[in-house]
C-alpha cells in the first residue's frame, strides 16, 4: 500500500462546545452586571444625590442655582465612580467575593489618596485616603444589612398572590371596592336585570 501523501491528510476541526460558549456568554453577562449595579447606578445616584444638593447649597445664590447643581452632581458622580472602580478593582484582584469589606476598606484608601493627591497634595492624600476609607467601609457595610430588610419586604408584597391581596383588600365599609372577576361579573348581571325590569315597566306603562 502506498503511503498517503502530505495533501490527503485530513486536519482535525476544533469545535466549541456548547457548555464553552454558554460559560463564556454568562461571564460576561454577570460582569456587565456587576458593572451596572455596583459601578453604574451608584454613580448616578451619586450624581442625581449630588444635584439636589446643589438644589439647597447655600452658595446657590450667588453662582447660581443651575452652576452649583451641576458642580455638585459632578463632584459627587467622579467621587462615587472613583470608588466603585478601585473597589472592585480590588475585588477582582483578590478573592472575588462582592461581600467582602477589606475591599471597600481598600478601594477607599486607594481612590482617596488618588483624589486627595489631585486636590491638595500629599497632606490632602493622607486625609481623603483616611475618610474615604471609613464612609466607604460604613456606607457597605450598612447597604449589606439593609439589604436582605428591602429583599424580605418586596418578597412579602409580590411573594404570594393570595397574602398581598389580602394585605391590600380594603375594608368592606369602604365607598371604594376593587372588584374580582367574579365580583364585575355578578355586578353586571344584576344591572342587567336592573335594566331590563326598568325597560318592561315602561313597556307596560306605554
């Protein structure tokens, strides 16, 4: 038998397995998500925060309203942002547990002493590494335990169907009724007959 020839040999294809494609799709989807809740919206809430306190600064009078809402809503939004992307830049770089406060302790002491160096020097560096460190920590730390409270309350409202119906239902001596199905139904018959005995009488009236 002669001996196959350099062109005849068949090269194996690499198929991508469907488990490797739906790994790679959900990763990046729970990154997206991590940057959209831990990064994105705190940083517009900052900055929404930020603009209604421009809203009653007391030097609103004199730089004028709109001015101090934007410098305060932008100072606030880069301030927040800087901190949400050092502490999970940290998160990343560690264990990668979201809980995790040595991060928020970290990223706080990063990302202040970044700022502070930009405002003010080393002396500014050491005192906004410092504060941003403790609010960091703190407001984590009590966004953690108000958390499975909002979760509890919003499982208790949408949770079972029949408990938040009970929950909501008005009391019978109430003017104002929030009818079933069942309810409209038996209501819509007894106007029927309503009309309907009204229509005769005039009939026989006639």
């Amino acid at each position: 038998m002669a001996p196959s020839s350099a062109g005849d040999e068949t090269t194996p294809e690499v198929i991508a397995s469907p488990s490797s494609s739906s790994s790679s799709s959900s990763s990046s989807s729970s990154s997206l998500d991590i940057w959209k809740n831990r990064i994105i919206i705190p940083t517009l809430v900052a900055g929404i925060g930020g603009g209604g306190v421009g809203l009653i600064s007391k030097h609103r009078k004199v730089h004028g309203v709109a001015k101090m809402s934007a410098t305060y809503a932008a100072n606030f939004a880069i301030v927040t942002g800087c901190y949400c992307g050092a502490r999970e830049f940290v998160r990343v770089s560690r264990t990668g547990k979201p809980d995790d406060l040595f991060n928020s302790l970290i990223g706080g002491f990063g990302s202040g002493a970044i700022l502070g160096r930009l405002q003010g020097g080393p002396v500014a560096a050491a005192r906004y590494s410092v504060i941003f460190a403790v609010v960091g920590t703190t407001v984590d730390y009590a966004a953690l335990k108000i958390k499975p409270l909002l979760r509890n309350f919003y499982n208790s409202l949408v949770g079972d169907s029949d408990k938040s119906q009970q929950w909501l239902k008005l009391p019978e001596w109430s003017p104002i009724q929030v009818l079933d199905e069942e309810a409209l139904a038996a209501k819509r018959a007894r106007e029927e007959q309503i009309y309907r005995s009204v229509h005769n009488l005039k009939k026989e009236e006639t």
